[in-house]
C-alpha cells in the first residue's frame, strides 16, 4: 500500500508532468521525422551528445559531419529536428548543449536562417526553463546551487535598475552558465518579458564565432 501510495503521488508531481511532456515530445519528434542513417552519423548517439566530450572540437567536427549529411538528404526534417533538441535541451537546462547547437546552426544554415532558429527556440526553451523554476523548483534551485544563485543575484543587483541591461550581459558572458540563469531568474526577480527578450538576444553570441571556431576544428 505504501509503494502504491508513493507511485499515486509521483504521478501526481508536477515536474514528473513536465518532463514527461518534454520527452513525450522529443520522441514523437524522433519519431516521425526521417531516422538518422547516415553513414557520417555512425558512432554519434543522443547519449554521446548529453555525455559531453573530452574533445570538444573533435565532437564537433563529427555533429557538424553529420548535420550536413543530414540536412543535405532531408532539409525540412532537419530544421524541425534542430528545433525541437534546441528547446527541449534549454528547457531541461542541461549544461553546453544549446552553446554547440548554437555554432553548429551557424556552419548548417545561412546566418538569416540561422539567426531565426535560434532566437525562437532559445526564446521558447528559456521560457520553458523560466516557468518550470517559478512554479515547482524556487527551494530547490537555491539550496543546490547556493553559490551560483549568490553569483547571478550579485550580478543582477551590480546593474541597480538597468536589468535590461543586466539580462544581455548575463546572456552574452559565461560569468553565470545561461542553463542556470534560466532557472535562477525568476528567483531574483527578473520580469518574464525581460528575460524572454534577453534570452533571445544572448545565444547569438556562440553563432556568430561559428566560423572562426569551425575554422580551427577543421
């Protein structure tokens, strides 16, 4: 009965909800989309890609090898799946994956398009990760990050009441990762509108130094 009762309550938790959406639509996503089969994508896995590298360039060469492949056979499916990762890795606010999706859109697509994708799924996702830290995890962000959450606090309070200009520069530098300023925004006060603007402005950064990063992995 206690299992039972344990089991009714976690089904009931709203973050199991949330994450259940975001996986539930990733997959579909993955689902429905062409698979990924090509031969330049043999060896990559979405677990490599969450796992991280030790080699960061030479991850990146092979995500960039892959995504031409990809995108050369099927153009459409491979915005929409860039797309969906973009904003389902923000909105989990899992650490350095949207700054290498972010330069590989700027070797994948011409920078009009580029541009575009980023600045709506980084707008998007961000707002998924602003509202999941607003309505369920206010005492769990702080207690776990203690350090972090001081770091962001300070660097919003340095600006006094420019906080449009506090959000572009925490979006723009890597003094607070941009995974946790999501979560830790809403913490200190930062408006909804505000931090929706600055999330869509600061992920340009990473794209525009795609070519030069490209240049030296290749």
């Amino acid at each position: 009965q206690d299992t039972s009762q344990n089991m009714a309550g976690l089904l009931r938790n709203p973050l199991v909800h949330y994450f259940a959406a975001l996986g539930l639509v990733t997959a579909t996503t993955l689902y429905c989309v062409p698979s990924v089969v090509q031969e330049e994508c043999k060896g990559l896995s979405l677990g490599t890609f969450l796992g991280g590298s030790s080699n960061l360039k030479a991850m990146t060469r092979d995500l960039l090898s892959c995504g031409e492949s990809y995108k050369a056979d099927n153009p459409m499916a491979a915005i929409v799946l860039y797309s969906v990762l973009y904003t389902a890795f923000l909105a989990a606010s899992i650490p350095g994956c949207t700054t290498i999706l972010s330069i590989l859109a700027g070797a994948l697509w011409p920078p009009y398009i580029a541009i575009v994708l980023i600045v709506f799924n980084s707008g998007l996702g961000g707002m998924c990760a602003y509202t999941l830290s607003h309505l369920m995890l206010r005492g769990s962000v702080v207690a776990r990050f203690p350090k972090l959450f001081e770091k962001l606090k300070r660097s919003i309070d340095s600006f006094g009441s420019n906080i449009w200009f506090a959000m572009i520069f925490l979006r723009v530098t890597p003094l607070v990762p941009n995974w946790f300023v999501s979560l830790g925004a809403p913490l200190v006060g930062m408006p909804a509108h505000v931090f929706f603007v600055g999330g869509m402005i600061g992920p340009q950064a990473p794209q525009q130094k795609s070519p030069k990063f490209l240049g030296q992995i290749q």
